[in-house]
C-alpha cells in the first residue's frame, strides 16, 4: 500500500517528494534494502523519461518554435506580404512553391496530408501559385518558417526557426522536398535573397546607419549556404578584398563534447543559441553578454544595446535547456559506405595521426581540442578578417564528423577552399608537410569518411 503511494506521488510530484516519501518507506517498514532499490530505480526511470521529454520538447523548439520574432519577420519587415503577393492583398509577385524551392528552402513531405502527397505525386499541385505556398505555410510544411493566418487565408505574419538554417530534407519526394534532417546545414539556401524580398527594410537600415539601398546590396552579395551574424554587431558587410564576409551555415549535430562554437568562438552551444534567438532571429527574450559594449570592436552592437536585452515575456530563456539537450543528442551522420576508398581511408587515417599532425588539432573522435579550442589566424595560415570580428580574435577548430553533408560551399568559415584537395594543398605548404600527391588523396579519402 506504501509503496503504491510512493508510485502515485512520483507520477504527479517532484523528485524531491519522492526521496521524503523513499525515506518514510525505510523507517516505515524496515524493508530498507528494497525500499531504497525500488526508489533509486523509480528515480531513474524518472530521469530517463525526462531525458526524453528534454529532447521531445528541444526537438519541437529548433523546429517549430519562432519565439516570437513574427514581429520582426511579419510585423516590422512585412516578410509575409511580399511571400503572398498582390493577389492575395500582399504586395509583388508573390512567392511560389517553385520559387521557394529556388531559393533553398524544403518542404517537410511528412507535414504534408495524404491528399496534398497524392496531388503533387499526379503533378496535380501548380507550383508556380504564390497561393500553395500559402497552404504549405498553413501545413507547417516550409521547413523553418511559420505562417500565421488570417481567416480569409491571406497571412497576418510570417516568423522564422533554427531549422530554416540548419535542417534540410533528404530529396526522398523530389529535389527539395522530402524527410527532415535536423542539424544539417542547408547550404542552397540564401538567406539574403529572402530577407532582400522584404518590402521595408528600414528597421536594418537604421540599425546599421546605411540607407536601405546598401542593406539589399549587401544580402544580394551573400550568396545561397552564407548568412553573416556579426553583421549586425560590426557592421562590416565586406572583406578587406571586397568580396562578402558572410560564413557558411554549418552544421548543428555531432557537437556534443565541443567547448566553444562558432568558427570564432564566441561562447557554447546555448550561449550561441540565446544569442542566435534574440539578436538575430528577433525573438523576445533575455540576453547579455557585455563584450558587446566594446564599441570599437562592435559599434552597431554598442549602439543598440544588445549586451543587455530584456523582454516580458521572455519566450526563449525557458526553452534553452531542452534546446540545448536536443542538440547535443544529434549525431553526426555516417557517410555512405560507397561514397569513399576505404583502402586509401585507411592510410589517410594514419596520416591524419602522424605525419600531417591534423590530430594535434582535430583531437578523434572529437576532432577539436578538448579544453580550449582556439587559434590565432598566423596558427592556421590565413587572414584574420573573421577572427577580429569576434571577442577572443581567433579561429574555432572545426569539429570534422559529417563533413561529406556540407561539401557545397567549400570548406574553411567563407569557403575559401573549394574542394577538400584545395584544403590539404594548403596544410601542406603552410606546415611544409611535403606529401605526395598520393598521400593527399588518402588524407581527402579519409576526411570523406569521417
Ligand atoms: C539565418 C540562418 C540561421 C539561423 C536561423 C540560425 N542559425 Fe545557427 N548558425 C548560422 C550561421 C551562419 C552560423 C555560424 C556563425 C559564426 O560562426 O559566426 C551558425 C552557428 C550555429 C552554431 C554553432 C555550430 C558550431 O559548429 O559551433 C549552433 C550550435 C547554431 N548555429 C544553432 C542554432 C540554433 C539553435 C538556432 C535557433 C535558435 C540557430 N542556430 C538559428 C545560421 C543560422
Ligand atoms: C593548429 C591547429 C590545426 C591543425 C594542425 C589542423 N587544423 Fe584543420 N582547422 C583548424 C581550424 C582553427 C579550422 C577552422 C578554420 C576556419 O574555419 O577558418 C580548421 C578547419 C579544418 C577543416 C574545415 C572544416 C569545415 O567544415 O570547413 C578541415 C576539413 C580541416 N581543418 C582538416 C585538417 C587537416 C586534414 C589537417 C592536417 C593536414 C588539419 N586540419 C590541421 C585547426 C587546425
């Protein structure tokens, strides 16, 4: 009857009631070995189940969660008039299926209810009608961006989510359209020839001091996989040779066991989320980071006041911890087995360890350093335009798992590096490696298969 009672509490209390109520079991009864056992063992059932909760409720936030930042997306930028178009009381063409999937956005095949599949499967779905963009918007279909509705079916606003950058879909259905992949980088997509579909842009102008022309001059130059978040800190659209200073969007698994993140480093995992939520999606909560009031290094930042923003309510704080959680549980994906040499892998594995001394750096299965994994841009062989732009002015060992996922766009934080090939070519002469061409096709072979 005890024990039953101890059950009841635990499935509607909290752990704290269930260690009092454990305890008058064992002085209750005697039976202490057994008592104490069953509790342990309720509790971690318990924890186990609120594991998975933590991730449920995680999972639902990177994908569905706008935080509020319809404000800013519909309210202030007016997005959603220009995604519905004149016909339906926006303004412009509109925004089609086709010319979504154009831009890189993906539709969730699995949002989609049985009879719209049927419809797209016999071609029956015009996807140059800016209204079925409307209806996939109402489906929650558009992986990472949410309509919301009037009645008469025009929108009343549109607000944006971490999946719009950082899952995309498998191309099951077709090119564009099919399963979600959470944390995979979405590199077709270009986020700056979205924003730029803004009919009012001012809000950015003023933020950074610019007239609105220059703002869509520099979203144009961004280009489809690159978005540059410390923008709006420095405001500094282009580099010291004039081409963009976005960074490609990277990935968002495997990154359980990393320190800092960014290709800067400007903190973890959910000091970049509360930062991301808040400063560049828009969404209402609460951050602070003082660094941001070095005004020479970040006059916009300084200016606005970023280093301490407060919202009531706040609708990001209480979801940082599952977000957080549901991160950390992604894994990186397995390439396929076909997609490498595993010969060549083999030896380019022991290179990787040895003689080109990749893993003083990229530490397996890590592949960052464990501890503090920054570089000073002279430590790597590059400029330092990207690391001067963050508060501790270096570079982020990039953690390496997953790599063949995001092999569009190049690699490095701007891609200046095409391919892999290009990459080791320049470890090579930079740390004067002396490998044969031999041995660099086995180091490539190898990064493919991790
Ligand atoms: C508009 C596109 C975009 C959106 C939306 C976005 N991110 Fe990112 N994310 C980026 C880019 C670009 C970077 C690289 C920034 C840098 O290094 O300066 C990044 C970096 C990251 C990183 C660091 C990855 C690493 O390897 O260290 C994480 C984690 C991350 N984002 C999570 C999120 C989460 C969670 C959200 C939602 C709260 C989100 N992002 C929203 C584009 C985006
Ligand atoms: C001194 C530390 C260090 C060493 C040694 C080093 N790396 Fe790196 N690696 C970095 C840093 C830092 C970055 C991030 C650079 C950036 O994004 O600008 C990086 C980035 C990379 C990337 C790009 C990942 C991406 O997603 O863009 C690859 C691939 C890579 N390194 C492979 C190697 C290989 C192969 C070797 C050995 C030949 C090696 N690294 C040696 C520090 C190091």
């Amino acid at each position: 009857m005890r024990l039953l009672s101890t059950r009841m509490l635990l499935v509607s209390g909290t752990i704290v009631v269930a260690t009092c109520v454990s305890i008058s079991i064992v002085s209750g009864d005697g039976r202490e070995g057994t008592a104490t056992a069953t509790a342990a063992a309720e509790r971690r059932d318990r924890s186990g189940a609120e594991a998975a909760q933590a991730l449920r409720n995680g999972r639902e936030t990177f994908r569905l969660d706008t935080f509020g930042d319809e404000d800013f997306w519909g309210g202030t930028l007016k997005l959603h008039r220009a995604i519905e178009g004149v016909k339906f009381g926006g303004v412009g063409a509109g925004v089609s299926p086709a010319t979504a999937l154009a831009v890189g956005l993906k539709v969730d095949v699995d949002a989609l209810p049985p009879a719209v599949v049927n419809a797209l499967r016999a071609g029956a779905v015009d996807l140059n009608d800016p209204g079925v963009t409307l209806q996939l918007l109402k489906l929650n279909a558009v992986v990472g961006v949410t309509g919301f509705p009037n009645s008469d079916g025009s929108l009343k606003s549109v607000g944006i989510q971490c999946a719009l950058c950082h899952s995309t879909v498998d191309d099951s259905f077709a090119p564009g359209i099919g399963h979600r992949l959470d944390g995979w980088a979405n590199r077709d997509l270009n986020v700056g020839a979205i924003v730029g579909l803004s009919p009012d842009l001012s809000s950015v102008a003023t933020l950074l001091g610019v007239p609105e022309d220059t703002v869509r001059t520099v979203l144009a130059s961004w280009g489809p996989g690159k978005f540059d978040a410390e923008l709006f800190m420095d405001g500094k659209a282009f580099r010291p040779d004039g081409r963009t200073a976005a960074t490609l969007i990277p990935p968002a698994f495997g990154l359980a066991g990393v320190n800092l993140h960014t290709y800067t480093g400007w903190g973890s995992v959910t000091y970049w989320n509360a930062f991301v939520a808040n400063l560049e999606m828009h969404g209402k909560g609460t951050f602070f980071d003082p660094r941001l009031d070095n005004a020479d290094q970040f006059p916009v930042a300084a200016r606005a006041g970023f280093s301490n923003v407060r919202n009531e309510p706040d609708l990001i704080t209480p979801k940082l911890g599952d977000l957080h959680a549901y991160q950390l549980s992604l894994p990186a994906p397995r390439p396929p087995q076909n997609s490498f040499d595993h010969a060549a892998a083999d030896r380019g594995k022991d290179l990787f360890n040895g003689d080109a001394k990749c893993a003083t750096c990229h530490v397996p299965p890590l592949f960052t350093e464990p501890g503090w994994n920054l570089h000073l841009p002279e430590e790597i062989g590059i400029d330092g335009f990207q690391a001067d732009r963050a508060p501790d002015h270096r570079y982020r060992t990039t953690p390496l798992k997953g790599l063949f996922t995001h092999v569009k766009g190049g690699f490095y934080h701007d891609g200046r590096f095409a391919t892999l090939a290009d990459l080791v070519n320049h470890y090579d002469s930079f740390f004067s490696l002396h490998l044969s061409d031999q041995q660099k096709r086995d180091l490539v072979e190898y990064l493919k298969s991790l």
